[in-house]
C-alpha cells in the first residue's frame, strides 16, 4: 500500500471563507468518491493554529505505484487540484506502509 499525504498552505491574504477556496475544497472532498484506486480518503481543513500549521490536509492510499499513477493522472483528480496554484502551496509525501 502507499500512503499518499498532501498539507496546502493558503496564500498571503487567502482566506478560507473565500468563494474560490470553499469550491477548491468542495473538489476534494467530492474527490474520494470519483476514483476507484483509492483504497481510502480523508480530507478536512485544519483546526490547529500554531504558526506552523497547514490549513488543508489530504490523507489518501492506494494499493500500489500504478495505482497512484492512475489516480493523479485521473480527469477527476486534475479538475480537483486546477484550482490550488492560485489560493496555495503544497506539500506531498508518498510512501509505502
């Protein structure tokens, strides 16, 4: 299995209640319901306010390489994440558990 992680830092002066980061958002969480490799999905704004905090997180996995090859090539995967250069930066890790 491969764990697939993603944290977004909104941009300077992007906030959340903004109605281009609500429907960016709203991708994601339609997103784990459109690709069938995903083996799990869970995605959630942060809570936490520590100045090092991400304020979007995705926690994804997949049965394998191809599998996650599939899904970030997907038609639904790339609508969800079109949005995310102009209101964040991201992080990603992928790994194997």
């Amino acid at each position: 299995m491969i764990r697939h992680l993603v944290l977004f830092k909104l941009n300077e002066g992007v906030t959340r209640d903004e109605p281009r980061v609500v429907d960016a958002a709203r991708g994601f969480f339609e997103l784990g319901a459109l690709v069938p490799e995903l083996a799990s999905w869970e995605c959630g704004w942060n809570f936490s306010d520590r100045p090092i905090a991400y304020d979007f997180g995705i926690n994804a996995s997949v049965a394998d390489a191809d599998a996650l090859r599939t899904y970030l090539e997907s038609p639904a995967h790339q609508s969800a994440v079109a949005p995310w250069p102009e209101i964040a930066t991201w992080v990603i890790a992928d790994y194997e558990f």
